[in-house]
C-alpha cells in the first residue's frame, strides 16, 4: 500500500537565492530536494550503511527537475516526498516543493540514489534493513511529477569526445579541477554536477549567451528552465581535466531542447549528461514569450537534432 508524501523540509527564499529573472534560482530548487532526499535517506536508515566508518557513500546518480512556478523572495516553501522504488544497489525518491500560502506546486523531482564504495565509488547493495524501511515510504508517481519532454527512459545519443569536437559544440574551454571544488576525498560532489556542465570559460564561439538579452521593444528577456535531467557516468576527482560540449536538438515556438556531455579529457570518457527544456521568458511582465525572430534563427542555425 502507497503512503501520503512526507514532510522532509522547509526554507523560506532569501535574498541571496534570487537570480537575474527576478526569482529563485534553479540552484536553489535542486538544493531544496537534495537537503529532503537525504532526510528521506536517513529515515529509512541509510546514515548506518553509508556514514563514517562504513567504506560506503549514498550519492545522486541520476536527477530530474520539471518546474511550474517561479518563486520570489520571502516565499515559504515546503519539500514533501517518498520513495518511488527500491533496487538492489539503491532507491528512487520523489519530491514535490510546495508553496502552502499560495496553494501551488513549485517544482517536481525524482532523485535515484545509489551507495557506493567510499573509495572506488563502485555500486554496492543496499542492506536488507534499509530496503526494507525504503518499501514502506513507497509513494505513487503523479502523472504531474512526470515530464513532458525529456523521455527518462531514452538516455541522449552515446557521444565521443572526438566527434564532440569535430561538431565543433564545446561549451567551455578546457579546465582542471581544483581541491578546493573536490571533497576531502578527492572527488568532485555529485550533488554539484551541473558546475561541471556550467563552470569554467565559455569558448568564444559561445559567448553570445547572455543571461539577459532584448526584445526588438528593449524589453529584457531570458530563459527560464521548464524540464532538466542529469545522469552521472562517473565523478572526476581533483587534478582532472575536464571539458563540456552541449548544442539545441529541436527549436519549438516558444522553448528550445538541449543535450550537454561532460568528458574527462584524457580518458576521452563521458562524466556526466544533461538534458534541459528552456522557455523563453518576459521579465517585466512575468510570463513567457515566442522566441524573437534573431535567436530563433541563431538557434536553428546550430540545431543538431540528429543528437536528439
């Protein structure tokens, strides 16, 4: 039998937490469900099997994010979830973040879990006792909480670093992870993924992307996430050399659809993918738009929907 969600967390949005839309960052979203996924953790027991001592860490494999409503300062926010599945060698939770005094939903997440070896970082089972105390926080899976686009169930097309280069779609220029980003373990944090997408120099044939750009009326407009996943292959570790390619797959009327790969560049070999519907959005009257007519065209023109 399915329980109710359970209360896992509660913040009200500070200052600090708003971006150059106007609203809570998506960061600050992804923080929200990550501080409940591991009070989730610790209530089906998982501090034993993966605390200090144990040779065994409880890390995020695999996340997806759709919002709904954006957040502004001072909004109160609730986090409630529950286990969606048990595995073998982990869990899958569900969160929604709520706003009560408004009566709406934030934001959906499904987070999978995984324990792993504390230093390889190789899969391990789940002990019988936190499998246990998992199945009985099982909850349904909404047909809200699902996503519109993003099909978690096809991951993006494989892509080789070499082929990544010769499409000529990198992201950042190539960079080296300091110690000061890693863990006292050496290991880049999961829960951070999206720096390694994000982080560094942009290359010059992608400096284009400003965080605010101008309608043809000088009305300022951005792009606000609607959808995004990530799926983690494996976590580099402090001296890595690291390097993130991404391009749009499809171009709609309002919202563009984009894959990222991060690869270690001397191993050649995948880090991490993600995937993000964007929307274009009005900043002064808070809602969205079709995309202007010139980053239509900018967008179409690097559209790679073979990689779709």
């Amino acid at each position: 039998m399915k329980t109710p969600l359970l209360d896992l967390h509660e913040a009200t949005v500070g200052p600090d937490e708003i971006d150059h839309l106007g609203h809570m960052n998506v960061r600050f979203y992804a923080e929200k469900a990550l501080y409940a996924s591991r009070v989730l953790a610790e209530r089906i027991g998982l501090p034993a099997a993966g605390g200090p001592g144990a040779g065994a860490v409880f890390e995020l494999r695999e996340s997806f994010t759709r919002h709904y409503r954006e957040q502004m300062k001072g909004a109160h926010l609730v986090v409630r979830g529950g286990v969606l599945d048990v595995r073998s060698d982990g869990v899958r939770f569900y969160h929604e973040l709520l706003n009560p005094a408004r009566e709406e939903r934030a934001a959906t997440f499904v987070h999978e879990m995984g324990l792993c070896d504390s230093v390889s970082r190789a899969p391990r089972p789940l002990p019988e006792s936190v499998a246990i105390e998992a199945s009985r926080c099982l909850v349904d899976w909404p047909e809200h909480g699902r996503p519109r686009t993003i099909d978690l169930d096809r991951e993006p097309r494989q892509l080789g670093l070499e082929e990544a280069r010769k499409r000529g779609i990198a992201m950042r220029e190539v960079r080296v992870l300091g110690a000061d980003e890693c863990t006292e373990d050496g290991f880049f944090p999961a829960v951070r993924y999206a720096e390694l997408v994000w982080g560094g120099t942009p290359v010059p044939a992608r400096d284009e992307w400003t965080p605010l750009q101008k309608l043809p009326d000088g009305t300022p407009f951005g792009w606000a996430i609607l959808e995004n996943r990530g799926i983690l292959r494996r976590l580099p570790r402090a001296g890595d050399c690291v390097q993130s390619f991404g391009v749009e797959v499809s171009v709609g009327r309002k919202t563009s659809y984009r894959h990222s790969w991060v690869f270690d560049v001397d191993r050649g070999d995948v880090l991490c993918m993600n995937s993000t519907v964007d929307i274009a959005f009005d900043i002064e009257r808070r809602r969205s738009i079709e995309i202007p007519e010139t980053s239509r065209t900018r967008l179409t023109a690097r559209c790679q929907p073979d990689l779709l």
